[in-house]
C-alpha cells in the first residue's frame, strides 16, 4: 500500500459551480432528500438544515473550496446531524481516509461549542469523473491491510488497561511492567513502605533498568505518599547488588537537599528574630509602631506578638 499524502487544497471551476449551488440550502435540501442514506434520512428534518458558517469548521475543512458543512435537526430528539458534502472531480484512493477525517475535525468543532456528545456525522462524495464508475472503495476500512482486523479494532471498544481493578498478584506476573503497574495502582492510597516486600521482590529479578528505576523511584517520593522516606530508600538498595548505587545517590540528594532546605530556614528565622529584636528595642525607647513598622516590615500582629 502507497504512502497517503494530503493533497493541497485547489480550487477549480468544478469546485467553484459545485459550491454555488450546494452553499444554497434549498437546493442543498433537494440534494440529500434524494441521496441521503435512508436511516439517517429517517430521523433529519430537512425543514431545520442550516449552512454552517466558515467559523465553525476547523481550518484544514476551511481551506478546502469544495467541503460543504450542513447541520439538521433530529425528529425526535434535541440533537444534530451533520451532512459533510464533497466534490470529487477525479478519482482518489484515499478519499475514504480523508472524508473520515473531515468527519472528525467536524465532530471536534462541535465539542468545541459546549457540547458533551458526539453528533453523526454523513459524509457524501459526489463524483464526476471521467472515469466511471467510481474506482475505489469509499469504506475506509478497505484502505488498511488488514480490513477485518480494522473492523474488529476500530468498531468495537478500544483496550483498557486498568491497573486499579488488577489484583496484585495478578500484577507481580507483568514482567518488566509489574513495578511500574505496581506503583501506580497504589500510590494514591497507600504509603509506599506498605509496598516494600513486593518492590523488593520484584527488583530481586533484575528486570528494571538503572534509568526506569531512577524515574520510579523519583515519582514515588514526588507522586506516592510515605512517612519513611529514607527507610524506603534504604530497603530498596538492598534489594539487588546492580541498583544499590542508584538508590543511594538518589538517598544522599534527598539528604543535601534537606540540608539546604533546614540551611535556608535558618537563615529566615535568624532574619526574623533580628528584626523582632529591633522592633523590640524600638518600642521600648518610644518610637511610633508605624515607623517601627516601615523599618522591620513586620506586620502590627507581630508586633502585639512581641508584648507576650
């Protein structure tokens, strides 16, 4: 199978009398009162179908002068259908591919205006080729190698991997995935020392790189919820010879970083202690509270604070 290209949007005169005609709702109307398919013709009142304006359809729909966007109205329910009409002047192979497309930008413009369902969309290709009758499939399907398979995957819900209705011991099973799965499912609910048994195990096997194992650990501690850090670290590096290394420099980061956390910390209180100091000192040799307040910055909380 070739390489789809999109091709460049073109206006001919076959687009420009198309659109002439097609752009007027009335005779947009008589158009998909005959060629609309009959299950969708059965719920549209054709009475409501309005033009959408340019605004409403995404700009790659735009640039094309032959893509017309028609909403109507369903008999029984407060809900759109959209009627994407193309005009095709020369046979397309992946005409398929590129109205379903269409169909998709169309649907996302119409979630973009607040809705919170997905409209029908009906494309229709109307063709006049030299080269009769039409060639190709206009099932999209029919473009991959594999329709049936295309069919079963894009027809049917799509795979769900949820790891929080998993049972662990269903997850320990997962090979290289098991730890990440693992984490996962549990960082929300439970400290990570509850999981160290597990992680221990499971790093005992040595399936986890250097770098997966930097990255997990780092999500634990920023992610998952613990009260033991460092003895979580701890327990990890003694999980397998091969990781020690990784685990203890990750340790010794979180050990400077508190250092220089407690450092920081200490160097405010001592700023504010020197300033409840010389507010102090103020105060008693009779200086105003609002001069006392512009030369310490402290608020006239704190300084009711300094009495006690």
């Amino acid at each position: 199978m070739g390489r789809y290209h999109r091709p460049m949007p073109i206006s001919t005169p076959h687009d420009a009398v198309f659109k002439q005609f097609l752009t007027d709702p009335a005779t947009a109307r008589d158009f998909l009162d005959i060629h609309l398919p009959p299950a969708v013709h059965g719920v549209c009142d054709l009475s409501t179908l309005r033009l959408e304006p340019g605004s409403f359809i995404k700009r790659n729909l735009r640039a094309r002068h032959s893509d017309i966007l028609y909403s109507v109205q369903m008999r029984s329910k407060p809900a759109y259908i959209y009627c994407l009409i193309e005009h095709q002047s020369s046979p397309d192979k992946w005409m398929a591919f590129r109205l379903m497309s269409y169909c998709l930008d169309a649907m996302q413009s119409h979630l973009q205006k607040g809705y919170d369902t997905l409209p029908l969309v009906v494309p229709l290709l109307f063709y006049h080729g030299a080269t009769s009758p039409y060639p190709y499939s206009t099932c999209w399907l029919d473009l991959f190698t594999e329709p049936d398979m295309a069919a079963q995957l894009y027809g049917h819900a799509f795979a769900l991997v949820d790891v929080t209705v998993i049972p662990d011991e269903e997850i320990r099973g997962h090979g290289r995935m098991a730890l990440l799965e693992l984490v996962q499912k549990h960082h929300r609910q439970r400290d990570m020392m509850e999981l160290i048994d597990d992680l221990r195990f499971l790093l005992s096997l040595g399936t986890c790189s250097r770098e997966q194992l930097e990255s997990l650990i780092n999500y634990m501690l920023l992610a998952g919820d613990t009260t033991q850090p460092n003895v979580l670290l701890d327990a990890l590096a003694h999980s397998a010879p091969q990781y020690e290394e990784v685990v203890m420099t990750i340790a010794e980061r979180l050990r400077e970083e508190a250092l220089q956390v407690g450092r920081q910390e200490g160097r405010q209180e001592g700023r504010q202690e020197g300033r409840q100091e010389v507010a102090r000192s103020m105060l008693m040799n009779g200086i105003d509270r609002v001069v006392v307040m512009q030369c310490t910055g402290l608020s006239a909380q704190e300084l009711d604070q300094l009495k006690h």
